[in-house]
C-alpha cells in the first residue's frame, strides 16, 4: 500500500470510527434526564513579544530577531446530556517581524486545534472516552504532552481516541491511541501556507497506558508508551520506541516534598538497537510564612541519556511527545543544530539547578531558575565541537501577572553563557518576551 492510501485509508477509518462513537452516544444518552443542557463559547488572544539576539548559532554576529505573535482560538461546547459534550475549537496564530528588516508579516493558516466528542459514566460505570482531535497531558508531561513540536505553542494536539477509568477514589488508568501526521491531513486549512506547515518531521502512532493512584500521601504513577514513526523523504529512518517509567511525589516533615520520575526505553531505530535512560528528581520546601514574599524554593537534577557515536545502538533518550520548553524557552532552539535541525529536541543533557518561587502581591508571582547544563556523550556536527562536557550556565526569571479574571500575562528573561561542549568562540545569549493573555467564556443554559 502506498504512502497516500494509507493516509486516506486511515481518514476513512477514524471518520466511520467517530461516527459510530457519536451513534451509540447519542442514543445512550437520550434515555437519561437532561439536566442543565449548556452551550458555551470559548475565545482566548494571546500576544508576545519576543526578541532574541543568537540563541541558535552563539554567535554575535547574526541578526537579532524580534517579533510579536498573536495567537487567537474560538471554540465551541455543546453538551447535549449531562454525559455527553462536543466541542470544536479553531486557531491562528499571526506572526509581525520588526527586525530583521527582510522578514515580512506571516498571517498564517487558520486550522483545527480541538474537535472532539466526550462521553463520561459509559453505562453508568466510571468510565469516560473521548475521541478526536485533543490534548493529552500526563502529571509534568516529561514523556506526552506535544504532538506538534514544529509549530511552537500554537497547538500540540492529538489526533488520539482516550479512555479513563475511575477505580476508586485513589486511582485511574488511562489508555490511549493516536495516529498524527507530518502535516495536516484529517482536517481543512483555511490560508493555508506554501509550503505546507509541518506539524513533527515523522508521522507517527502511539499508545499510552497510564495509572496514577496515591499511596497514602504520595503520588504514585506506572506508565508504558509505545511510538511508532513512519520513514519520509527527508526522514528516511523508521523506529519503534517503547517507554516503561515512574513517577513518585511524597510530602514529609510538613513541608517538603521528594519527587521524581524515570523511564527507560527500548526498541529500534532502523536496523539499528535503542537502549536509551531519562529522568529527573527534585527536592523541594514549602516556605509560605517563614521568609517575606517566598513561596518554595527547591533543587534537582536531569538526565537525559546521550548517543555513543562509537557504538552501533542508539543510546540517546527520545523525547516522545515531550518536545516542549518544560525547562527553557530558550534552549529548545539552542538544540537545533546539534539535533539535524530538530527543535527541542531534549536529549544528551543533565542539568544541576536550583529554583526559587514566590509572590509579591496576590496577582503578581515570579520563579527564578539556575542551571548547570552538561552534555553526557560527544556530538560530531562542528556546532559542538569544544573539547569538554560543560554546555553552559542558564538563568531564567520569570514574572507572572493577573490582572482580572480575563486578563494575565508575563514577563521572561532568559541567560545563558555557553561552555566548552560549543565550538571555540561560541557566544552567549539574551531572550526577552513579555506575554498579555485575554479569555473570555460565554454559556448559554437550556431549561
């Protein structure tokens, strides 16, 4: 079968499969007394600033970008029954270059972010399936969160079928099946942009189980994923990803808190064996009422596994569906030379760092966040080609604001000095970004 007619297969496939879930439910849920019928419209705009000086080459010399996005969702609730919801949502996000000069203003595509149908308490058991277009996210999102890691923070959606069981009061499992291309492929674009916006490099399949449960105070999760990525063109390696992991949060002496979490992952990378580690850990403090405007302060460490270039198995840890900026803004663009061009692609890297949260009024909040970032194998490309181990220190502060209840946003700055893992004369960078969030909900109730 070609590469065309698995797509269209695949569309028929989950177009029939959403129409029987929309059947059964429909008719299931028409039985049951409906109580508070609700419609309700979503719109949120979100505008940044952003500037960034050589984040990608460390290197002074190249043009320093900046750039206001302006990200706009519209999205649409019905729920018919109490057990049953639909929603659809759309997006844009604009982008207006002030510098360089030679940029132009990119208005870009208007595309499907959500749509999905929600069916909760099946047959009266605690049990509920969602299918469509969705977000998944699991605790810190270290393994799933993003299925859409080209197009930055626009959008990081599934095209996944959900199911959550309720155990008890303590514990869920939930399963999970996706199927996301390398662009869009399911549903229209409106303005669509020449070339066609890649969404991730390799279109893939996934399958995640994930039970969370609490063991007395502690937080407790066992997971196990599985990626399949499709060879392309540009792309032409295959591979089969596997993901067993933990996580553990445990509160003691009133309060601290211990948490950490670690997976390993087997499978194949062409003909070639993967055999790859990652995890981090962090300690933490609550310090609300021992010292002025302090919330918490803790410390930890990242290990990400890197790639042996003298052996033949893959050692480097993948990030899955977890190309987000979880621990910079900043750095994801940093990786992309050392990584053919992949954007937050976290990988080979251990970090030593240190945070500290607090408040200096109810609506104003800051984190800052110091890094010691170390490389834990060799890179061949020229871009990292220093003699030693040390990536380099990064600073972040971060300030938060609330304004209203529609109205928030932030300011963040980001620092980062490199070290001798960079080429000779690499050099540091400065990232700037100020962010003015408005969310407005209107609902509409049925007798």
């Amino acid at each position: 079968m070609s590469f065309i007619s698995k797509y269209h297969t695949m569309k028929r496939i989950l177009f029939l499969f959403f129409l029987i879930i929309f059947g059964i439910s429909y008719f299931s849920c028409a039985q049951e007394e409906i109580q508070n019928p609700k419609l309700k419209i979503t719109f949120s705009e979100r505008t940044r600033l952003t500037s960034i000086d050589n984040a990608i080459l460390l290197n002074n010399d190249a043009d320093i970008w900046t750039f206001t996005r302006h990200r706009t969702y519209l999205g649409l609730e019905y729920r018919p029954f109490d057990h049953f919801t639909g929603y659809a949502e759309l997006g844009n996000e604009a982008r207006i270059w002030l510098s360089p000069a030679s940029r132009k203003p990119v208005w870009d595509e208007v595309f499907v972010h959500q749509l999905y149908l929600k069916w909760t308490h099946i047959g009266g058991i605690p049990v509920a399936l969602k299918v469509g277009r969705q977000n998944l996210m699991f605790d810190e999102g270290f393994i799933c969160i993003d299925a859409q890691p080209l197009t930055g923070s626009r959008s990081g959606s599934f095209n996944a079928a959900k199911v959550t069981w309720a155990i008890n009061e303590k514990s869920t499992l939930t399963s999970f099946i996706s199927y996301n291309t390398f662009q869009e492929e399911f549903l229209p674009l409106l303005n669509a942009s020449e070339p066609v916006q890649m969404l991730e490099e390799q279109t893939n399949t996934g399958v995640g189980l994930y039970y969370k449960t609490k063991v007395r105070a502690s937080d407790l999760s066992l997971y196990y994923f599985l990626k399949n990525t499709e060879e392309n063109e540009n792309f032409p390696v295959a591979s089969q990803i596997h993901a067993l992991g933990a996580r553990v949060a445990i509160p003691f002496l009133s309060r601290m808190q211990f948490t950490a979490e670690g997976a390993y992952q087997p499978g194949k990378a062409g003909d070639f064996r993967r055999n790859a580690y990652g995890g981090y850990f962090k300690l933490g403090c609550n310090l609300k009422g021992l010292l002025p405007v302090a919330n918490q302060v803790y410390a930890g460490a990242i290990y990400l596994s890197g790639d042996d270039p003298a052996t033949e198995t893959v050692e480097g840890w993948d990030p899955l569906w977890s190309r987000w900026p979880k621990w910079s803004e900043s750095y994801i663009y940093t990786q992309i030379l050392e990584n053919t061009g992949k954007v937050a692609y976290w990988s080979n890297i251990a970090s030593l760092n240190v945070n500290f949260t607090g408040s200096l009024s109810e609506k104003v909040s800051f984190i800052t966040s110091y890094h010691h970032l170390l490389a834990l194998a060799d890179n061949t490309t020229a871009f990292c080609s220093g003699n030693g181990n040390v990536r380099g220190d990064l600073l972040i502060l971060k300030l938060n604001y609330s304004i209203d209840t529609q109205w928030s946003g932030h300011f963040l700055l980001e620092n980062f000095t490199p070290g001798d893992f960079y080429f000779q004369g690499a050099d540091g960078y400065n990232w700037i970004r100020f962010e003015l969030m408005y969310k407005l909900t209107y609902s509409a109730y049925g007798k």
